[in-house]
C-alpha cells in the first residue's frame, strides 16, 4: 500500500508533515530517494508550473510508502490557477 508513484497537475503543492515518519520519495536519475523530515513543509512543482515556465521549473515524479511501524500524517495543499476568458 502507498501511494502510486506520479507527478501533480497543478502548479504546486505544499505538503506539511506533521510528524517525522518517513515515507515521501522523489525520482531522480531513475532511482528512488527518500525525501528527509522537513520542519515546517515540502514544497513540490507541479505540471503546470513546468509548462508556463518552458521548462525552466521541473515537475518531479513521487510517491508515498507505508511505514509498518508508524503512522504517518501530513497536510497537502493545492495551489493551482484555473482562469477563462
């Protein structure tokens, strides 16, 4: 159980840990590496981001593990521009 590994449609996502369970990993170079406790929160790009950015701010891909021994809890929110015209 976890979390299937993926990246985020929105422009960012603000995620606050509040405790120190492990169990947040990033991609990078093809390996998975855990993400360490923050204090305060982890701030993740989102696809949006990338696009309006050309490229310049990257998306990154993710994904959450289930600790046997410890519950982990954390806060995500969404930060996202929908505008029409």
């Amino acid at each position: 159980m976890g979390l299937c590994p993926h990246s985020d449609v929105q422009a960012l996502t603000m995620l606050l840990q509040v405790n120190e369970t492990l169990g947040l990993q990033i991609k990078k170079n093809g390996a998975w590496i855990p993400v360490s406790y923050l204090r305060n929160a982890f701030v993740n790009i989102g696809d949006i981001l990338e696009v309006v950015t050309d490229g310049v701010y990257k998306s990154i891909e993710y994904r959450a593990i289930v600790n046997e021994d410890k519950q982990r809890i954390l806060i995500a929110t969404f930060i996202y521009r929908y505008h029409t015209d």
